[in-house]
C-alpha cells in the first residue's frame, strides 16, 4: 500500500471518537476541527503508517539476514523503501508548508523518481 493521501487520511477519520477534537462527520472528516488540529490528525496517521512500513521493513531485513529473501521478498522490501521515502517526504512537505503558513493539504505524494533521486 503507498502512502496515503491526505484525502486518504482524511476518509479514515470515520468513526474517530469526540474526544479527538471534534465530532465524527458522516463520510469522514471531523466536524468543528481547526484546520491545524485536522493537519495534526493527518500527521499522526501519516507518522502511523510509516511505523507499520518500518515494522515491516526491519523484518524482512531481519529474515534476509537469518535465511535470505525469495525474490518476491525481495521485491517487497524494495517497494517498502520506496513508499517509506514517499511517506517520510510527505511529512516533510506538510510540515514545511505548516510553518511556511501554507495549507499542509496541498502537499501531494512525490513519484518514485523524484524521492529516490534525493541525495541523503
């Protein structure tokens, strides 16, 4: 699964408790949130799933080393270091336009070429 959208994100929110913030809206999304707060909630998620790709990362690296990877693992962990790059530029993105004063919404997933092609 890539990384998600913040439109994805933001569908996932069904049935999140009013203790969160807000009311749950039908459809998604939180009725009476500040678009900080929904940014914020964005950002949890987001940072949510790049622990499950890590989760997943780490044990495949760790089953590599142990007894090596068949070739559709291997494949996997490729396409988890991809995604997990995408994800991690994401929030970099949405917290950049945050402080820059922008709308952290309008970040957008990066293709594969562009994040692979950062020099770390």
């Amino acid at each position: 699964m890539p990384c998600p959208s913040a439109d994805a994100l933001r569908s996932s929110w069904e049935g999140v408790p009013s203790g969160a913030g807000g009311t749950a809206a039908p459809g998604g999304g939180i009725i009476g949130e500040t678009t900080t707060k929904e940014s914020e909630m964005d950002d949890r998620q987001l940072l949510g799933r790049i622990g499950a790709l890590v989760e997943e990362e780490h044990a495949l690296e760790h089953q590599a080393t142990a007894n090596g990877l068949d070739e559709e693992q291997q494949t996997r962990l490729q396409h988890l270091e991809v995604q997990l790059d995408q994800c991690w530029d994401l929030l970099r993105q949405r917290r950049a336009r945050r402080d820059a004063g922008l709308d952290p919404e309008d970040a957008q997933v990066r293709p594969e070429g562009t994040v692979e092609g950062y020099l770390q």
